[in-house]
C-alpha cells in the first residue's frame, strides 16, 4: 500500500500534466513487450507490433533490464510531446544523471558493456540511442497515436471539468478508482510494500499515460527533495488500434501558429497544467496586464477557457489547444 501524504499546500500545488512525454511512451511500450501481463485494451495492439523490433532498435530495447525498475526516460528527456525535443534532451544529459538512471538496473551480462558506455556519456553510444529512440518510436508508438493522443485529450479535458466542479478534492476523489482512494489528508494506492511518502510543500502531479503496464504507477526520487512526485494512470478506455501515422491539419497548425509568438507559445504551454493570471505572468515573467492580454489572444482562438474561480481566473488549455502541442509544431521558448 503506497500512502501519500498531503499538507494544504501540497493541494494547492497538486496539478494533472497533458502526458508523461513521447520518450517514457516509447520505453513504457517496450516494457509491455517484454513483460507477460498486458492491459486487455493493448492485446491487440501488442500482437501488431511484437515480432517486428530489429537490429536498428537493439541500442534501447537493451536497455530494458530483465526485472525490477526500468530506466528513466522522463527524467533523461522530460516529459515533451517533440520527439526531436526529447532526443536532444538525450543527447544532452549531464553524465551524472546518466550514470544515476542506469547504474543499478539489473541487465543481462551481455548487455553490460553497452550500458557503461551510455551511463558515461559516450556520445556515439548517446548517437546510437537516440536513433534507436526514434526506431522503436516509429514502430510502437507512431501509428497508434491518433487515438492514444485523443485520449490523453479527453482525460485531460475531464481532469479540467473535475477541478472546475469541486476543486483538486474532487479530482482526487475521481482520479483512477476504485485503485486509487482519497481519504483526506492521505492518498492511497496499489504498492508492492507499504511505503508512506510526504509530498513537504511540493504538490503531486497526476499524468495519463498510454502505454502503461500498470493500473497505477507512482514515480518519485527519495533524495530529490525539490521536484514534486507522479501518479501515472492510464488514459486509455478503448481498445488501442492502428490508424496510420498521426495526422494533423497542416493549414490549420499554419495559421494558429501564426498567432502564437514565441511568448504566446509559452503560455499555451503553461495552461495545460491549469494557472490563474497571476501564475501565468510568474511563469512567464511578464506583468500581470501582459499575461491577461496573452489569455485573451488564446481564448479568442478557442485554444484556452477561462473561469472565475473564487477571487482569480483560472485558465486551462481546449482539447484544440492542447492537440496543437502535441503536434510538435510549437518550438520550445
């Protein structure tokens, strides 16, 4: 039983995130392949894929140790929609972190040597990873995701509606049950041992997933005592199936982007996990009139909603919104 532990300020800070990122979808994916248990809305959509990973997607599916914890992909990429995004982050990471993430993962001996060579940052093994990365994306992910995004959609406009009606007490009523129960101050879920965890001041952050092995997943770092934990639930209700390649509208990403400056960008962004517009102009370090004009542009568009809530606004991203983001067409400020 894993026992989460709330303080008023840890509500204030609980917020649900648009996805947990293209990289930790990808790795997720290549757990289920390996794993025997699979989700019953995934058995068609692991019979489509198994058999089909080769020699070009070898450097990551190594990298799926035989038991226990796999590696972190979140925290080496972060949780972006951009496949190009994400790999940079790769190819990027501190070799601390990297020697952090791989160095007590049980892999086969065989698959030692090549896992050194990551955790020390050599970067033609980085190189090797990243275009398996994109492989594994291609085969696992890439042909799913019109109807893995959608969900991730209509969750996070569910999540929006939860938290409009009765505040995060209601989300956290709803979030995943009967696995989950909310038992004001203290969260519990599914755990393999009875782990208590105070959340100190730095809030949850509740994120959908796709590809997910489990009913629910809790992803927190003992010694990092600054970067708030993840709940992970499943997004998906249906069946996953193929549809080809996500598609967008190319002369409608064209003319919302047009709209949207580098700063607007930010915003956007920073609606998908639900602000007033003073949190907006913090997050954005802009003045209060400036973040309140920024809102207007994204409401005006229908790619944000804005209520009154208590003596402040809250902004949240539209289902348009948010598939604008994860067209990847929006470059990082």
């Amino acid at each position: 039983m894993l026992r989460v532990h709330f303080t008023a300020e840890d509500l204030a800070r609980t917020r649900v995130a648009a996805s947990i990122g293209v990289a930790a979808e990808v790795y997720y994916s290549l757990e289920l392949l390996r794993g025997n248990r699979v989700p019953m809305h995934l058995h068609t959509w692991r019979s489509a894929v198994a058999g089909r990973l080769g020699a070009d997607t070898l450097p990551l599916t190594s990298l799926v140790p035989t038991r226990g914890p796999g590696l972190d992909l979140l925290a080496l990429t972060g949780d972006v929609p951009s496949l190009d995004h994400a790999v940079d982050n790769l190819l990027h990471a501190p070799v601390s972190q990297l020697r952090r993430e791989i160095e007590y993962l049980d892999f086969r001996p065989g698959q030692l040597p090549w896992a050194r060579r990551v955790a020390e940052g050599d970067r033609d093994a980085l190189r090797e990873l990243a275009k398996a990365l994109r492989a594994c994306h291609r085969l696992t992910v890439e042909p799913y995701w019109d109807r893995g995004r959608s969900e991730l959609v209509a969750l996070s406009t569910r999540s929006a509606s939860l938290m409009l009606e009765g505040g995060v007490d209601l989300l956290l009523r709803s979030v995943c049950e009967p696995q989950v129960r909310w038992r004001p101050p203290v969260l519990e879920a599914p755990y393999p041992r009875r782990v208590d965890v105070h959340l100190e001041g730095r809030g949850l952050i509740i994120t959908p997933t796709v590809f997910s092995k489990h009913p629910v997943s809790f992803l927190w770092d003992p010694l990092d005592t600054a970067q708030p934990p993840r709940l992970t639930v499943p997004a998906l209700r249906r069946p996953l199936t193929g549809t080809g390649a996500a598609e967008s509208d190319g002369a409608t990403v064209r003319n919302l982007e047009s709209l949207l400056v580098r700063t607007r960008a930010a915003a956007l962004r920073v609606t998908a996990e639900g602000c007033t517009t003073s949190e907006l102009a913090r997050r954005l370090n802009v003045t209060a009139a400036a973040a309140s004009q920024h809102a207007t542009v994204l409401r005006d568009t229908g790619l944000i909603t804005t209520s009154r809530r208590g003596g402040s606004v809250l902004h949240l991203i539209t289902p348009l919104g948010l598939a604008l983001l994860w067209t990847g067409a929006l470059t990082q400020p």
